[in-house]
C-alpha cells in the first residue's frame, strides 16, 4: 500500500492528472437536448460509472429513465455516520453559436489559468471535483460520512425524469443532506454559498393572423401582421417601472425581511466591473431593487426567442401568417409554475387583437428553493469555505434555477447545501465558457473538508 498523503500533498502530486481526467469527460459532447447526441450523452454516463468503480465505490449502477440515464454509486462505511448525497449533472447545453467560440467546444483548452469547453463549469467540472475529493478523501483514510452520488443526464432539459427516480430510490437514497455543487461563487476572493435558487415557468407563444404569407404590399396597412402584434403584446408585459403587468402574477411573491436585503447591499458586488464585463452602460431592471436583487430575490420575465415571417439573406416583402416567441419567467418564493403559467396563458391570450389567433404551449418549470442557514449542514460549508479560502462565505441567493432541490425537500425530504465554485463570469450557456484551475483544485480541496465538518457537526447537534 502507498503510504497515507496528507490530502494537499496528495492534491498537489496529482493535480496534472486530474486536469487531464476532467479533459477526456469534457470531450464527449453530451449535449441532453439533442437527439443525435444520445449516443454521446449515454457513453458520458458509462466513463462517469466506470470512473467512479474505479474509485472504489459500491453499487455503481447505470440507472435508466425515461430519457437519458443517470448513474449511482455510493459508500457506507458505517450505518452510524451521516450520510451525504452529492448531486451533479453530466449533461450540457448546445454549444452553438460555434463561430463565436475560440476553440472548439468539444475540443478543451487551458489559457490563462482557465479551462475552456462546452461543460467545463456547468456542470462537468462542478460534478467532476466531487468525484476527486471523494478520491482525496479514500486515500486518506476511513471517509467520515457515508457517501451516494446521484449524476443525472437531463438538467438542462428540465429533468423530467427525475421525480419518477427519486420516489422509486426513495430507500436507497436515504440521506441527511444534498450536497450540490452547480452554482456560483461572488468572486474567487470573495466566497459565498448559494442559498436559494429561482424557480422557473417556460412556455412557447405562436400567433396567427392570416392563413397564408402575404404580399406586404397588396395587403399590408389592412389586416392584422401577427409579428407586430406579437411584439405589442410582448411589450406590454413589462410597464415602465420594469414590472410584470401579468394580473395576480407578484400575489404569491414572499417579502424578504429587511435584514436579508442589508445583508445583500453589503456584500462585494461591483457593479463597475459588472457592466464592463457585459460591455453595456447601465443595467435595467424593477425600480426599487438592486442589481443582486433584481437577479435573485425578484421575478423576471424575458423572451428568450422570436422568430416569424422572412428572416433570410436581402429583402423579401412578406406579411407573414405566424410569429413565435419562447418566454421564460423567473419565479421566487412561494410562486408556482403552475400558477404563473396559468396566469400567463390567461393574460396573453386576452391581449391577442381582433384578426389574431393566439397558442400557448407550456414547457418545462420548477419551483424555486430557499436553503436555511442554520442547520449543520450549512456550518459545515462554511467552515469549510472558511478554511480553504481564508475567508468566511457570504451566504447569497442565485438566479438560476435548479429545479430538482425543490424535489429533494418535496420527495425525500432533505435539505441541499449549493456549494458552488464556479463564478457569473464563467460563460455558462454561451460561447467560451470556462472553468478557473484555481475554483477546480479549490473544490477539490474545500469538499472533504466539508464531509469532515458536517459529521463533527453532526456529532455535536
Ligand atoms: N447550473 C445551472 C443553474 C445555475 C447557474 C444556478 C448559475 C445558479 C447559478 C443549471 O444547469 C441550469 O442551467 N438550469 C437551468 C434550468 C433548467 C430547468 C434548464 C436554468 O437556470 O436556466
Ligand atoms: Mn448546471
Ligand atoms: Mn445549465
């Protein structure tokens, strides 16, 4: 047997390789919402299973779901000890527009301390460090808690097939907390620990106004073009103080207390740095509410897509038949998707003009999650940000949406501790995203830490 490391010696010899293991997963482009890709997405999980076999974990299955398949591994070293269930996703968004990424997105880089490719921090690299702590922690010694790790394959596509799992494992994946790290950090200098998330309504807008294209000539000016009448009515869901003009749609919004929101105005936040970043000169949103405010504790509502009519190269003059949007709508506690779609549906249809048609069709949702602080579990974050950091963690809500969290307090009771390392910054979703080498060794070392804590935590109530 190897002599025992201490864990950052162990870190520190094996850095390279862990490196170069988180490269060969980002190379397989297990893209969810492509079916050409399910091929791809499948062999993703098989490397996860194998890898984490290859750990020593116990019970490695590759578990089939309606869609793609997750894998679950876990290891009791001892009925007794608290259990954690870490979370993560191997799946990831399309990585198009390609032209505007430097290298290609399957194909990952190091520049500047960063590792570029499609996956690299949502969720690939997030996932992956779990994975490699729990490698720290095995060579180190007995693990202090008991591990399960549940990957899934269909984050990004809403996981559908998830609440079908969680009832059916609903034994097996007994726990006394979620563990997941697909969130952010404020700055690399400036740790925080994600303590909601929004949740998340999604639907899909086609209105029709005449049964075929038209002659914009012969008949524009007298009947109805649904692209004109579909940006009206978008318009119009927003007044000018940037709230939702949607009946009902803040009824169920729950306040947050004076002291939470001093809390967020005190914490780092340039907002200098902010709009450079974004290369725009001011921000925009809902009166009265803070940049970090209007992305966390208030509910949005953005279109994330239009398109109708003549949209290829020169003119052409065409009245068109249909517009489409795709709408998405950012809910906090205690809004519910169902509710709000409802709401929504409602109201749009009620904004069609005479000589338009309007179809609402609901895509996915989820409910959104406040995660308390005062429970061992967040002790144990933030000692252990504490310590790897030097800094203690500032707790912070999100604006992104997770909506399996919500299920795991719904289904199988548990709490989630959302102890991300990634930043804003890091081009999740767009061209170019990257994961910082500092924020991948830095969850590497921060994770046992945390499984330590929590069961000392644990021990003394
Ligand atoms: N990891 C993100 C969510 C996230 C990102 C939370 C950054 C906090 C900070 C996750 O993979 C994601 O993209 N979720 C989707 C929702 C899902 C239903 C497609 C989202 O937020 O748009
Ligand atoms: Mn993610
Ligand atoms: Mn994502």
């Amino acid at each position: 047997m190897d002599p025992v490391l201490s864990p950052s010696t162990y870190l520190q010899e094996n850095k390279a390789r862990f490196l170069d293991e988180l490269i060969a997963l980002l190379r397989m482009p297990s893209v969810s919402a492509n079916p050409a890709h399910a091929g791809d997405v499948r062999n993703t999980a098989l490397w996860i299973k194998t890898h984490l076999e290859q750990l020593g974990a116990d019970r490695v299955e590759l578990v089939e779901t309606g869609g793609h398949p997750l894998v679950y591994a876990e290891k009791i070293v001892d009925p007794a000890l608290p259990t954690v269930l870490v979370y993560g996703h191997y799946d990831v968004q399309p990585p198009d527009p390609l032209e505007l990424w430097n290298s290609p997105p399957f194909e990952p880089v190091v520049k500047d301390e960063k590792l570029y490719a499609r996956g690299a921090c949502d969720d690939k690299g997030q996932m992956f460090l779990h994975l490699k702590a729990f490698e720290l922690m095995q060579q180190a010694g007995p693990l202090p808690v008991n591990l399960k790790f549940m990957i899934e394959g269909e984050e990004e596509v809403g996981s559908v097939n998830l609440e079908a799992f969680l009832r059916k494992y609903r034994e097996q994946l007994k726990a006394d907390v979620v563990l997941v790290s697909d969130t952010s950090m404020l700055a690399n200098d400036a740790p925080s620990i994600t303590t909601g998330l929004r949740g998340l309504s999604y639907l899909e807008v086609e209105v029709t106004g005449p049964n075929r294209d038209l002659h914009s000539g012969v008949y524009g000016g007298a009947v109805r073009n649904p692209i004109n009448a579909l940006s009206h009515m978008i318009a119009s869901l927003q007044d000018d103080q940037g709230r939702i003009t949607i009946p009902g749609f803040y009824n169920d919004v729950a306040t947050v207390s004076e002291d939470e929101r001093s809390a967020m105005a005190r914490a780092p936040f340039d907002l200098k740095a902010y709009k450079a970043h974004l290369a725009i000169e001011d921000v925009a949103g809902e009166a009265g509410y803070s940049t970090l405010e209007r992305t966390t504790i208030r509910p949005t509502l953005d279109v994330n897509g239009i398109w109708g009519g003549y949209t290829g190269e020169g003119a052409k003059t065409v009245l068109p038949s249909k517009a489409y949007a795709k709408i998405s709508m950012r809910l906090v506690p205690n809004q519910k998707p169902e509710v709000i779609t409802a709401l929504f549906t409602e109201h749009f249809k009620s904004l069609a003009p005479a000589g338009t048609k309007v179809v609402v069709t609901p895509h996915h949702g989820g409910d959104p999650a406040v995660t308390p602080t005062d429970n061992p579990a967040y002790r144990a974050a933030a000692r252990a940000m504490e310590a790897t950091f030097g800094k203690t963690p500032i707790p912070l809500r999100s604006g992104g949406s997770i909506p399996i969290v919500a299920l795991f307090e719904q289904i199988l009771g548990l709490k989630t501790i959302l102890l991300g390392f990634g930043l804003d910054s890091d081009a999740i979703h767009s061209p170019n995203e990257h994961f910082g080498l500092f924020n991948f060794y830095k969850g590497i070392e921060t994770v046992p830490l945390f499984h330590q804590f929590f069961a000392e935590e644990m021990r003394n109530g």
